[in-house]
C-alpha cells in the first residue's frame, strides 16, 4: 500500500536565546523525521511580537513547506517534540519562547479539535506568518476563507518595521 502524502506548510518562531541557532536546530531536528521530507523554506524574517506580554523581543520568523505522510495529529505531535527539545516553555499565552512551531495548513483540510485547529486559527490576520508563508505557498488556497496565501496577504496593511527578510537562504 502507498503511503499517503500532503502537502503542509509549518511556521518557525523563536524570540529569546540565539534564535537564529534555534531555528536552525529545529529545522534540522524536524526534518529527520522519515515521514517529513522537506519542499521549500522561506527567507527567514524579522519580526515585531504580536499580542502577548509587553517587553519581548523581536521574532525570527520561516515557514516550512513539507511534503508528509504523518497525520495531522502526528504532525503536532512531532511540532511538540522539537519545541520540547528546545526547551519550550508554556507558562503565558504568546509570551516569549525558544521555539514556537505551529501547523498553518495541512493539504486543503479543516481540523477543529480540542488540541488542533488547521488553518490556523488567525493566520490570515497575521503579516509575520503570511509573508513567509507567501514565500513558500502564495498559490495555496486558505480551506475556510477559499482565498490564496497571496492575495490574504495583499490586503494586510502594512506598519513599519512589522515584518523584514534577513536572509534569502538560511537552511
């Protein structure tokens, strides 16, 4: 029997310690997975936090763009893993992390349960995940919105200083 493979996209995040370090690491980390097989890797991006408690610093922010045979469920649970490897603490809702990795779209599927919403839930409101999402999935089609990645983006205004490529290449 053939395994089944979909095509997701998973954001990158990490605001304290060497982040870049950090990203670097988990990108590593969550690619050795068998079942998890690399597509494309946005530029890598500075960015404002968003929400959260006062006082953080700014984000390093990628998306990946992965081809995988691991359900949705399975795929969290390998986000979760790496996140522990680096030392993730979840104490504040978006308070400052080491690593922050978060499923944004799983194929065209939408999940709703207790422990996993996909789409995520306020990506399309968010520049620091549609722009490195653009990147790398501009042509895929947000499931409950039924509107591309580029043009959820195109409507997002701007602020200065939100969102800025640092790297072309960082993988």
């Amino acid at each position: 029997m053939t395994e089944v493979t979909v095509t997701a996209c998973v954001s990158f995040g990490s605001n304290i310690g060497d982040r870049y370090a950090t990203l670097a690491g988990a990108y590593t980390a969550f690619c050795a997975h068998p079942q998890i097989e690399p597509l494309a890797p946005s530029r890598l991006f500075e960015t404002a936090p968003v929400g959260g408690p006062g006082g953080q610093g700014r984000f390093l922010n990628t998306v990946l763009k992965i081809s995988s045979s691991l359900s949705p469920h399975d795929l969290l649970a390998r986000c979760m893993a790496v996140e522990q490897d680096f030392q993730r603490e979840r104490k504040i809702r978006w308070d400052a992390r080491t690593l922050d990795l978060d499923i944004l779209l799983y194929g065209d599927q939408i999940i709703a349960t207790a422990d996993l919403e996909v789409p995520h839930p306020r990506m399309h409101q968010r520049r620091f995940v549609l722009v490195p999402l653009a990147d790398v999935a501009a042509d895929m089609t947000h499931p409950i919105l039924h509107e591309s990645i580029a043009d959820l983006l195109a409507r997002l205004p701007v602020e200065p200083g939100d969102v800025y490529p640092i790297a072309d290449t960082w993988t």
